[in-house]
C-alpha cells in the first residue's frame, strides 16, 4: 500500500484540533492572535535548538522542540476561535518561519556534532540542512510558475519527525540513532529535490 501523506494528515489533525481547542480557546480569549502565536512557536523552537541540541541536551531538546511544532497547527485553532480567519499576511509569515524554525533545528545539530568533533555528521547534517531548503524553495517557486511540485519523499513533517524521534532517542543513550537518521534525511532529501525538479520540467514539456 502506497505511502499517503494527505489521507495521514487529515486523520491527525482533526484529533490535534480537538487537543488544542482549549488552549487556543484561552489564548484569543485574551487577544493573543495567530500571527503572535506563529512567532512564540518559532522563537521556542529556535531558542530550544541552539541551546539544547549543542549542550547536548538532545532528549530535552527534541521534548522542547516538540511542544514548540504544535504552535503550527495552534495558531489555526487560534484563527478560528477568535474569527480572523486566515489572511495572505499571516500564511506568508507562517511558512517563512518554518523555514526559519527548520534551520535553527538542523543547525543545532551540526552545532552538537561539532561539539563532539564529529566532522562527518556535521557534514552530513548541513547536507539534511540546505537539501530542505531547497526542497521548501523547489515548491515555492513552482506554485509561483503556476506549476505544482507536491512529490518527493521527505517533506516538512517526515523531515521533522526524522529528526526530532532520531534527536530524542539518541539523548537516551540509544547507539547510532541520530547518525542514522541524518543519513536517511540527507539521501531523502536530496532525492525529493531531484523528484521535484523532474516533476517541473515534465510539466513545462506538457505545456
């Protein structure tokens, strides 16, 4: 059975909704907006990555992290609750600070393998780094064409969940599980890249 992402996401995130409810409930209660809470995500994430993950503290780090991800489907809860809506402003801000949020992850990383002298990983980690960039910019710029570029097999969430699961366990003392997992993220990265630029120039042939 193939791999669908869209039918994974819609089965989670009404549960998360419904988990989130009351504390977006409470928050534009108090006027707290979206945009705000798309900021406080981000800023937790960065804080908690480039201060966690180069310390070593990978579990906490990965824990804190975590916490700080789910402000990306809090601050549509938030919207919702206090009748804003969404706004072009407000989806432009929250996919930039993703990419803000994804490489603050990925550079505590190289950060912690540097630490421990580990100068392959921190290769292999910078790869996971801008081969995710690209990735995020390959989309980007093909919706900007009028094209679509939605394939590949590493996407945001399969990058984070990698990352963040390989970062936790690897703080508990469990061998090779981070290496391993930026090894996978490295080579699926650059084969989404790879899958999003052949997407593209077969369609521009179709045109």
């Amino acid at each position: 059975m193939a791999y669908d992402r869209t039918a994974m996401l819609k089965l989670l995130r009404p549960a998360m909704t419904r988990i989130l409810t009351p504390l977006g409930r409470a928050l534009a209660g108090r006027g707290i907006g979206p945009n705000a809470v798309t900021a406080i995500g981000t800023l937790g994430t960065v804080v908690s990555a480039l201060l966690l993950f180069p310390l070593g503290h990978l579990t906490w780090g990965a824990l804190a992290i975590t916490v700080f991800v789910l402000f990306d489907l809090l601050d549509g809860v938030v919207a919702r609750l206090g009748g804003k809506g969404g706004s072009t402003w407000g989806a432009f801000l929250d996919s930039t600070l993703d990419r803000v949020a994804d490489a603050a992850i990925f550079a505590g990383l190289i950060f912690y393998f540097i630490s421990v002298d580990d100068t392959l990983m921190a290769a292999v980690t910078t790869v996971c780094l801008t081969a995710g960039a690209v990735v995020s910019y390959a989309k980007a710029r093909a919706e900007g064409l009028g094209l679509t570029a939605d394939v590949g097999l590493a996407e945001r969430p399969e990058r984070l969940v990698v990352a963040l699961v390989a970062a936790f366990f690897a703080g508990l003392g469990v061998p090779y599980v981070l290496a391993v997992g930026m090894w996978l993220l490295a080579a699926a990265s650059v084969i989404t890249v790879v899958q999003r630029v052949v997407e593209v120039y077969r369609q521009t042939r179709e045109r």
